[in-house]
C-alpha cells in the first residue's frame, strides 16, 4: 500500500469538495497507525502550500455521534488555519455535504504531552475555553466510512468556528453546560458538556495521550475541538445557524453559495 499516494488523492478531494470512494474498498486491512500516516501526509500537503496547523479536534467522543456514524471509538484531526472562519458565513464553494455541530474549544497556554496527564494538568495549560461550531464534511460518498477510513480523511475535518469571548476555564463546570443548536430559528438539537466523555476536559486528556502514542505533543496556542456535544446537522445555502451556549452567549453564522 502506498501511503503516499492515498494521502494525496484525499488531499485533491478535500481541495477540491470532489467525493471519493473509501480507502478501505480498496484496502480492507487498513490500520490505524496507516490511517493517522494517511491523515499527517494529507494536512503535510496543505501546510507545503502555506497553510499552517493551529490545532487539533477529537472527533466521535460523544454517544450521540458514535451512535449516528457507527463508530465506537473516539479518533483526533488536525486543525489548519484556513479551516478556521473569521467572519460568521459558511461558504459552500468546495464542500460537499456539511453538517453542523455545537462543541467547546479550550485554547493552551503551555505545552501539554506525555502518557500520563490528568485534568489537572489540562487545567494548569488551559488559556480559556469557548463556544464553538465544527463544520465537518466527509470526503466520502453518502457520508459513510469506518474507524480508519474516518481517520485517514482528517476526521471529516472542514471549517470551525469559535466565539469572539474566552472563558476562564475555572468558573464555569463545562459538563453542565446546556447547548441548543437552531437552524433557521428552530431549535434542531440540545446537549450538554458532559455529552463529551463525561467531562470536554477529559477530551483534552484523550488526545494528549492519542498523541503521545504518535510521539506528538500540542503546542502552546493551540486550539482544541473537544468533539461534539450533540448528533451533526446538514446545512444548504441560506440556513441560519445559532448555537445557544448556557450563560456563555450565542454563536452564529449563516451559510452562502
Ligand atoms: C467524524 C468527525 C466527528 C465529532 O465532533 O464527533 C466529530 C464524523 O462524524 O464525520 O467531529
Ligand atoms: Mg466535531
């Protein structure tokens, strides 16, 4: 199998919003250690083109989202900067079937590594947590795949978003926190933080040790998708979406040709 070669045909998918059929058809036996090889030569393509890594998400950390993909085991992605919208429109040109989640984004301070971190140690690298929305869009046709075929396309990774206000991470409990997600002024989808492993923090500590295993440890500034709070939604061009965060404000975009 050519490692290589897959990333790159990914790659031209994820470029160009063009669907493909999974990597799995061809190669069954498929490992994780090759699908996260796949996932690092795909975004290795984006950053020689100028685009820069600034984060990592976890992906499939709540029972809502495993339960709708058939995926049982949480998986990370990495985070580029153009994947990151800075104005509150969702652009379609290049994307192939989006769908929408509510999750919370914690942003580190210090470098955070090693198999044996705890929450705590989240917490003493944690800047700030916020609000944030997760634009994913498979790669592959009808949205379908397996753990590795997931894996190998960036955890279905596409655009983000997070609010304009940081929190503190110490004076609010992130598992409380209710979540409700409306499309078009009705609410679609409601959750709360602890949807995500119990606890968004124990998220972090997931993909810290994920990526010991890998040999990788995040760096300070970076952000980080905890995973989603509630099932994903599908947007079309003119849906308004809001995200109603408990005590933490809204979040909103809408979405354009
Ligand atoms: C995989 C990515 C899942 C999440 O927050 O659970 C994810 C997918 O559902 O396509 O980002
Ligand atoms: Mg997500």
């Amino acid at each position: 199998m050519d490692i290589q070669r897959i990333a790159e045909e990914i790659d031209a998918c994820q470029r160009s919003g063009k669907e493909m059929d999974k990597v799995t058809i061809s190669y069954p036996s498929l490992s994780v250690e090759e699908a996260y090889a796949i996932q690092k030569g795909c975004v290795q393509h984006a950053i020689d083109r100028g685009d820069q890594l600034t984060g990592w998400k976890m992906g499939l950390t709540s029972r809502a989202k495993q339960v709708s993909m058939g995926v049982k085991e949480p998986i990370y992605g990495r985070l580029t900067q153009s994947m990151e919208l800075t104005e509150p429109v969702l652009h379609l040109e290049g994307l192939i079937h989006p769908r929408v989640e509510p999750e919370l984004a914690f942003v580190l301070k210090k470098e955070l590594g090693g198999g044996e971190v705890t929450p705590r140690d989240v917490w003493a690298a944690t800047e700030c947590v916020l609000p944030a929305i997760e634009v994913i869009d498979s790669r592959y046709k009808n949205f379908s795949f397996t753990l590795v075929d997931v894996i190998a396309d960036n955890a279905s990774s596409s655009k983000f978003i997070v609010g304009d206000q940081g929190f503190s991470p110490y004076t609010t409990a992130w598992d409380e926190v209710g979540v409700s997600m409306m499309k078009n002024g009705e609410v679609v989808q409601t959750g709360a933080g602890a949807a995500v492993l119990g606890h968004p923090v124990r998220s972090v500590v997931e993909l810290v040790k994920m990526l010991n295993r890998d040999g990788i440890s995040i760096q300070p500034g970076s952000v980080v998708l905890t995973g989603a709070v509630t099932d994903a939604v599908s947007v079309s061009e003119g849906d308004r979406i809001a995200v109603q965060f408990d005590q933490l404000g809204s979040l909103r975009f809408r979405v354009q040709a």
